[in-house]
C-alpha cells in the first residue's frame, strides 16, 4: 500500500508502508521519467551525494527534509540492529565463558 503525498513545485513523493521494500519516487513536472530511491540507495549515499542529488532534481527544502529524515531514520534502524546484534554475541560469549569455568570448578572441587 502506498501513501501518496503532494508537495510543493508539483513534486509527488510516494513512500511504500513496507520498510524493506520501501521506495521514495520523484517526478518533476516537466513529465520525467521517475527516479526512484529504494531504502538501501538511501542508507548507502554520502550527505554529500543526497545534497547534490537534491539540487540536480530541485526539490525544495520541505523535501530535502523529508529525505534526510527517512535516510537518518534507516541508519539508526541499521545501528540499533547492528549495536543489538553485538550484544547478543557478547552475551553468549560471556555465557560459555561462565559454563565453561563452572564446569572446571567443579572438576577441581571433585579430586
């Protein structure tokens, strides 16, 4: 399902509700071709690279908002799945670890 919103300068930006699968369009209104953006072009452009897109296009400042809102949104979703990521590593290390020392306490307690 998409939601369509029309902003300013005649430019429509339609972002689908699935996250993964998500995609900004941008027509202009001399009739070009659409460009479209899927969420990994976003996370993965420079702010340099975003920048210049956006003044190529001419899209205005309520715009480049919104995609730097979206791209600053996927990137701290990346960083809280890669940050939970590692602590699940680190807490299943620190759980072998402590077994592992457990089980030798134990060897030594018996002889």
């Amino acid at each position: 399902m998409f939601a369509e919103k029309s902003l300013q300068q005649g430019i429509i930006i339609q972002q689908s509700s699935m996250e993964q699968h998500c995609s900004s369009l941008v027509y202009t209104e001399s009739g070009m071709q659409p460009y479209e953006y899927t969420d990994e072009e976003l996370v993965h452009m420079t702010t340099v690279q975003l920048r210049n897109l956006l003044e190529q296009h001419i899209i205005s400042p309520e715009q480049h908002h919104e995609f730097r809102s979206r791209r600053r949104r996927l990137q701290n979703r990346k960083y809280a799945r890669r940050c939970a990521k590692k602590k699940q590593t680190e807490v299943a290390e620190l759980t072998y670890a402590t077994q592992n020392e457990s089980s030798a306490i134990k060897v030594r307690r018996s002889i």
